[in-house]
C-alpha cells in the first residue's frame, strides 16, 4: 500500500555525474524505490531481500515485464540500496533488467 521513494524528479545527469547523459529522472520517467509497505505494516526493504526473498523473485519477474530499464542490487554501485524503474523507450522495444536477487 505504500512505496518508500528514494529518489523521483531530479534534474540531473545519470548517477549525478556531471557532463554525463541526461537521467530518466530529469524527465520524470524514473522512480527509485527503497522499499515496500503492507496494509499491515510489512515492510520490504531492498538491502534485505534474501529476508523475503519469493517477494522479491516475483518483484523482479513483474518489474522487469513492465518497465523498460530496472537497476538494483548488483548492477552497479549506484542502485545497491534502491530499485530504480523507468520507462526509457529503445529502438528495439527491449527491456533492460539488471537486479540480482539473493
């Protein structure tokens, strides 16, 4: 029922490095995501996904269907702590999904 954001509208390049390409977060097309809440207060936090780990197995499975960039724990440096979704277009309509949940 609730999304704890850790980051949304920002303009800014990608990773906050300056000079490089503009973010989907400079757009409004991105949303990063610290965690989840429950109607009953259960709280799904990114840096503990191996607590709940079919919730995020089947997190992933959906994310990765829906939105066309997804970045989380083990992609890179920059997304350890957070979910980042959004909905940048490719030539080839394809997704990329690079989270690692263990």
């Amino acid at each position: 029922t609730k999304l704890e954001i850790a980051g949304a509208y920002e303009c800014r390049g990608r990773n906050r490095v300056v000079g490089a390409k503009m973010s989907e977060h400079a757009t409004g097309n991105a949303l990063d995501i610290r965690a989840f809440v429950t109607s009953t207060a259960r709280r799904f936090e990114i840096t503990r996904q191996s607590a709940d780990i079919a919730f995020f197995q089947g997190l992933k499975s959906s994310a990765c269907l829906q939105f066309r960039t997804i970045l989380g724990p083990g992609s890179d440096g920059y997304h350890q702590d957070h979910l980042h979704l959004d909905l940048q277009q490719r030539g080839n309509g394809s997704h990329f999904c690079q989270w690692v949940v263990e």
